[in-house]
C-alpha cells in the first residue's frame, strides 16, 4: 500500500475534503471494484482518491468469498 499524497494542484486551488470510497477484494488481496461511497463534493480529487486506492494490495485471506469495505481520505490543509 502506497500513502495517497494530498496533491500539489488540489492544494493549490484550496480543495479540502473527505472521501469514503466503498471497495470489494478477491480472496488474493486485489481490490477488483470500487465506488464513491461519499464525495468530497469535488469530483476531481473524488476521482484522484479513487484512482489511487485501486493500486493497493490486501493481505490474502483464508476463504472463498470476496469482502468489501469502506475508506475513508481526507485531504485537509494545514
């Protein structure tokens, strides 16, 4: 897992927010399919959040099933 940087161009424009993205893992650890469970109400750094997230991998779990979650981002200036 790779820490989601607050980007230069969102802080530039004053974007703050919270994202919860709702996501869904195979039994490998790969997240396969996500959606945006709450907007920050600014798509683009949605979008940023969302893209960079589906680059994470889980650990493998013990079972046949795919599980889903929800994350939470919150990109704040200081």
């Amino acid at each position: 897992k790779e820490k989601i940087e607050y980007p230069l161009w969102a802080q530039k424009k004053g974007i703050e927010g919270k994202v919860k993205i709702k996501f869904w893992v195979n039994p490998e650890g790969k997240i396969f399919s996500t959606e945006i469970y709450t907007s920050s109400g600014f798509p683009e750094i949605d979008f940023y959040a969302e893209e960079n997230f589906q680059k994470w991998l889980f650990e493998p779990i013990i079972t046949d099933k795919e599980v889903w979650g929800i994350i939470t981002f919150i990109f704040k200036l200081k």
